[in-house]
C-alpha cells in the first residue's frame, strides 16, 4: 500500500510540493488520472491521484472549490494542479478550502510534462503490487517446506513473526494458546495478558471474518491488534493474533499473510487427522471391551493389558462416566461433529490435571464420551461442574454427565457404562433446562422395568394371576395376601412365615392351602410361584393407579 506521502519521499518525485496538510496525505493510491473536465469525478474510482493543468479555471480559480468537493465525494487520494502554464501560482483560498475539506493538494512544476509524469508514477504503482505479490509467493514456499518437513507450530509462528516483525499468538477454538513468537521473550508482558484483554472484548469464536481493535496493554496504552480466523473446520475455527499490525514492513502484504494462514491450515488439520486416527483405536477397545463383558462368555480377558497404550491401569475403584453436550444447533451434523471433536480436546486438557489415573474415550456411533476414572474420587461432582460452568462460558457449549457406580474390577466396567448411560438418558427425559447437568445411576425397582406397558395390562395381569387377592377390600383377603407374600419372601419355610407373623404353623398351612384354592393353582410351581411374585409386587405399586 502507498500514500502520497511515500509518493513524495521518493527522489525522483521530490520537485513536487505538498501545499496543505501532510496528515490528510496518508490515503492509499491505488491509480492515475490525468484530467481537464471538472465533471471527472463521475468516472473515476476511488484512491485515485487526479493530475491537471487546471487550464479550464484559469480566469476563476474559485470554481476548483466544486472540483475538490466533487473529487472528496468521491474519496480522491489527491489533487495534482501543474502552475505555470495556465494559471501561475494556485490561489491560497483554494488551498484553505482543500485543507478544511481534507483533500491533499499537490504543486506540479511547469518543468515535468504530465504525460511522463502520469507514466512515472503508474509504474511505481505497478511495481508495487508485483513486488508483493513475488513477496508473497517466496513466504509460500518458504512455509511450504516448512510444512513438508513437518515443523512444529511454535517453529511455524516463531518464523511468521520474524517475517512481520511483530508479535504473533496462535490461538485454538476455545482461546488456547498453542504457539507465540519469540517477540514474548523480550517483553515484559506474557501473551496471557493479551489473550485476556482479548476475552474481554468478548469476541465471538465461531466469527469468520478477519477484525482488528484496540486494546490496552500493561502499562495502559491503547495497542492495535488484528486476528485472523484459521480455517480446518465450518464452525470453530483456530486464530492467529498481531500485535501492532500497523508497524508490519512492506512489502509483507496481505498476500503473505493469507498464504500464512493456508499453510498454517494444512498444519493443523493434518495434526487433527493423525489425532482423530488414535482416537477411533481407543473408540474400537471400549466397544470390544463392553460387548464383551455384556456377552455370555465366562473367560475373561486381560483387559489391563490390552488397554495399557489407551491408559488402563489396576486399581481397586472404577467408575464410568457418561459424557455429552447439548447445543441450539443440534439438528446441524456437521456442526454435532465438530462440537463434538472441540468438547473431546477441552475435556482431555480440563480433566487431564484434575484426575488422576483417567482415561476419556469417544463412544461409537455418536458425539457422546465415556470418561473412565481409575481411582476413588470423592469430589468427582464438584470437578464435573466446575468443568461444565468452565466450557459453557469460554465455548457456550453445555456439558451433561451420567455417573454410574464404583466397580473393584476392571472385568465389570460395562456395568459401570450401562449404568451412566442409563442415568443420562433418565435425565434427558426428565428435565430439559439443565440447571443441575449431572445424574447418578439408581436402580430400577420393578415398576421401573413395567413403566412403559400400558396400566390396563398390568392390571389385568395382576388380577388373573392373583383373582381376589390383587386388590383386597375385605380384612379376610387383606390377610391372605399378606400371609402369601410373607410366604414366598421366605422361601416358603412355614416356621420362619408363623414367627414373622405371629401365628401358629398350622394357621400359615390353612391359609396358603386357601390360597391356593382361591388362585386355582401349586403355589410352589416355580412359574407360577415367579408370576404371583410379580404380580403382588406390580398391584401394590400400582393399586392408588
């Protein structure tokens, strides 16, 4: 990018005199004009430097006041009048008025024919852009080896900071900092401090668009910074942060940083694919791992050994957590698997340094996570939480946890899984704000087992299974069942029933031989003995239904 004033601090345009404020000279020139029809604003495009001999105003200089209102209308990077010729000095009125309105205006000696000068600097102009485009190309190859011989991001950045000559973060989705340029380690102020002033600013993570603001750094001082988003995925991009944008040397140009930030995307999205790769080996053992302790096979596996590279270990406590999150954009695939991917990082990196021993896998088929803890944790809940507020504040991502229970053997770890999903799929069912994300597992009583048959069958089942003992009114029936059910509880040993209820032997004997009569079949037939069990069970939870 050029500026009159870099026009004018070029030699071979010395001779030409700026005549108002310097400070309104520093728009970009991006063209060359050279002009005699007051009306040339109409079809010119902006940035552009309007060359004159300002032969037409000759007898009224008052009438380029309407030229340079036009000209600033239509954002001209400047006025260049040759005196001499036509008119010999231009009026001071005319220059008052182009500073009031902000418009450079430029005195061109009668000595430098316009023609060669319009040629002279069109060509600088012209070799500007070729220059940085050639610039550019280099730094692209330049990264691009970088990229064949697989350096490391901090390498990568600490090149691309030297090439601007300023201070350059790498930033993850969740504002992370993955690399920063050497520039820190002359500086007193860390690149936390920066990356929270960004926080601050509450800048959107999913934005697509390149911005730059201000900010202030440790001693208080506003400080330019510009970020870029660094592209592998649709909706959580990485980012890569300047600092003092404005003091970058030409000819680095946006070109280069572009090819920066293409070459920084390859980067990072081979590093997810060889990440994503260990991950579907550990998402394959624990779906071997779980369908084979839920099958009916009695040998058992060393599983210790097996899952040493996927962080096993031997312990006396296992426990299986249920992990997933939940988004306005749920309906949105592509959207579900990157979330998923970005929660999958945040939590290896959130939970890595608060339990020990734990090993987090992704769950086959979906976007949910099991998290194995290896050891007993007592504050297991209050970690979960703050990991959940923490996510939900940075990302805007909601965490929810089912907790199954505490197993002594790593052979029983499926239950642990079947139980914490379990308590998650209860809790979805259950509550839909989420103000408590985090459910243990409770075990199902039998009207749990029945919940989803319809009520008439189970009445009905209960009824021609028990007849007048399903649901008793009169005191004869009430105690029959009751004698029934003390019965079975019992294993049908007579003695332990008459003492349970206070009665003599032979009054239990008469009354399960009643029963009997009244139910039409062998009490002691293990069938029917597993159905009135059921049914006295079902028809006093469901006897107010």
């Amino acid at each position: 990018m050029k500026t009159l004033i870099d026009l004018l601090a070029i030699p071979r345009f010395t001779n030409l005199t700026l005549l108002t404020n310097s400070v309104d000279a520093t728009c970009e020139i991006e063209s060359v004009e050279i002009t005699e029809t007051p009306d040339i604003a109409h079809y010119i495009p902006e940035k552009t430097f309007i060359l004159t001999t300002a032969m037409i105003y000759k007898e009224n200089q008052q009438e380029l006041l309407t030229l340079i209102d036009s000209l600033k209308e239509k954002q001209a990077a400047g006025l260049g009048i040759k005196v001499g010729r036509f008119i010999e000095a231009i009026d001071p009125a005319v220059i008052a008025y182009a500073n009031q309105k902000k418009l450079p205006i430029v005195q061109i000696p009668s000595t430098i024919p316009l023609g060669s000068l319009l040629h002279q600097l069109l060509n600088f102009l012209r070799y500007t852009k070729t220059e940085q485009l050639s610039y550019a190309l280099d730094i692209q190859k330049q990264f691009s080896d970088m990229l064949v011989n697989d350096v490391s991001y901090e390498r990568f950045i600490d090149s691309f900071g030297e090439l601007v000559n300023a201070p350059v973060i790498l930033l993850n989705p969740y504002k992370k900092i993955l690399a920063c340029s050497k520039h820190f380690t002359k500086i007193t102020t860390s690149p936390d401090y920066y990356v929270k002033q960004l926080s601050q600013e509450n800048i959107v993570l999913t934005q697509k668009k390149a911005t730059s603001l201000l900010i202030e750094d440790s001693k208080n001082k506003k400080l330019q910074v510009a970020y870029y988003p660094v592209e592998i995925n649709s909706y959580f991009p990485h980012y890569l942060v300047i600092l003092n944008p404005e003091q970058i040397p030409y000819p680095v140009s946006d070109f280069a940083i572009d090819q920066a930030k293409l070459v920084l995307s390859f980067m990072l999205y081979k590093n997810q694919k060889i990440q994503e790769s260990l991950e579907h080996l550990k998402t394959d053992f624990l779906t071997r791992m779980i369908e084979y302790q839920q099958s009916s096979s009695t040998k058992e596996r060393d599983w210790l050994d097996l899952g040493t590279n996927y962080g096993l270990i031997k312990a006396r406590h296992y426990r299986i957590v249920y992990i997933a999150c939940h988004s306005n954009d749920s309906e949105k695939i592509r959207y579900k698997e990157e979330e998923s991917q970005l929660t999958f990082q945040w939590l290896q990196e959130a939970l890595d340094p608060r339990i020990k021993d734990m090993s987090l896998f992704k769950i086959k088929n979906t976007n949910h996570f099991a998290l194995l803890i290896q050891h007993k944790l007592d504050d297991v809940e209050t970690i979960l939480l703050a990991i959940a507020n923490e996510f939900k504040k940075i990302v805007g991502i909601q965490l929810v946890f089912g907790i199954g229970n505490i197993y002594d053997n790593i052979q029983q770890v499926a239950k642990s899984f079947i139980e914490a999903q379990n308590a998650y799929n209860e809790m979805l069912l259950a509550t839909i704000d989420f103000e408590k994300p985090l459910t243990y597992y409770q075990p199902r009583g039998m009207r749990n087992l029945f919940e989803k048959i319809n009520m008439t069958d189970i009445h009905y089942f209960c009824e021609s299974t028990l007849k007048e003992l399903a649901y008793p009114s009169e005191d004869s029936f009430i105690e029959l069942r009751k004698t029934l059910k003390c019965y079975l509880d019992f294993q049908c040993e007579i003695a332990q029933t008459a003492k349970a209820l206070f009665v003599h032997r032979n009054t239990i004997k008469y009354r399960i031989e009643r029963c009997s009569q009244l139910l039409g079949k062998d009490i002691h037939d293990s069938v029917t003995s597993l159905d009135i069990r059921l049914a006295l069970e079902l028809s006093e939870e469901t006897q107010d239904q």
